[in-house]
C-alpha cells in the first residue's frame, strides 16, 4: 500500500473508531487496532495524534469538494445549486458517515487549536461556496452576502436534523429547493 493510500485507510480507521465509540477514544492506538496495524506503524505515517485527526477531518471536506467537482455545472442554475448542496448533506451512507465524523470533529475544534484553524480555513471555503452558488441563484436585488450567510445556516441545521434527528432526506432536500426558488428571479 502506498503512502497516500496508507494516510487515507488510517483516516478512515478514525473515523469508524469516531462513529462507533467517539472522538475521545479515537486514540493512536485504538486507531492501529482498527486499521489492523502496530502503533510505531502508524506513527510512521502520522507523528501525532493532532497531526492524524487533523488529517483526518481534511479527508472528509476533500471527498466533498471531489464529489462537487465532478458536478456538470451546465443548465439550470437552481437545479446545479441543488446538486452542489445534496453533496454536502447526508443522503446516503457514506455522506451520512462524513456528516457524523464532521460534526464530532466540529466539537473538538473549540478546544483544539489544530482542528480549529483547519475549522476556520473550513468555514471560509464553504462561506465562499455558498456565496457563489447565491451569485449563480439570485436575482436581481438579492442581498448576496446576506443570503449566502442564510443559506450555509440552512444548509448547516439542516446537516445537524438529518444526522442526529433522522430529518427526512426528501424534507430536506425539499426544504433546500424551496429556499434556492425563492432566491432566483421570477418569469
């Protein structure tokens, strides 16, 4: 197995140890076990634990943008918004599972540096999607700024329903579409 493939299944340990037990137990070695490895071969990838988890938090917002890339961005701007916004909530085991490490790593980034400044950096660069898919939307007078807040607000609780209350994938994806017809323009 290569180095980058080694990084990604270690991550993916991490996560799985997230889902099943919580972050506080996502430790080196708990992690090893999980990936069927010794700890030293572990620490040949990652030199620390912060390092691991950090690298494990970016894995999740990588396969997201992938997955977003990989949208043909022709036709209807609202039916590209709604494709764009689908990749992020979790509609699907996978996403489901991305949404649940997120959140669980989301929490720790209030009391570690690391994971906050990567939180940060996260909350930027899903600021500044949400504001392009607004500027793509909207119509004329829309307060752009304004709504680009309230859709990645909505987009959030939304994430936050469906992973820890069950919200309906169907609700929520209608309740997204609605929000994306009320911002384009009418006619």
């Amino acid at each position: 197995m290569d180095t980058v493939a080694r990084r990604a299944a270690l991550a993916e340990a991490v996560w799985r140890v997230v889902r099943r037990e919580g972050l506080a137990h996502a430790s080196v070695r708990n992690v090893a076990q999980e990936a069927g490895l010794s700890t030293g071969s572990l620490r040949n990838s990652f030199a620390s634990q912060s390092q691991l988890t950090v690298f494990a938090m970016r894995l999740v917002a990588e396969r997201i943008q992938a997955r977003i890339e990989a949208i043909d961005v022709t036709g209807d701007p609202v039916d590209v918004a709604e494709r764009v916004i689908a990749e992020m909530l979790p509609l699907d085991a996978e996403r489901l599972a991305e949404c649940q490490v997120w959140l669980a790593f989301s929490a720790q980034s209030m009391v570690d540096p690391e994971l906050g400044a990567l939180s940060g950096e996260m909350h930027q660069l899903l600021l500044r999607a949400f504001t392009n898919i607004v500027d793509r939307v909207a119509g004329p007078g829309v307060d752009r700024p304004l709504n680009a807040h309230r859709l990645y607000a909505l987009v959030d609780g939304l994430i936050l329903h469906m992973t820890l209350h069950g919200e309906s994938p169907d609700r929520s994806r209608a309740v997204i579409r609605a929000h994306l017809d009320a911002l384009a323009p009418t006619g």
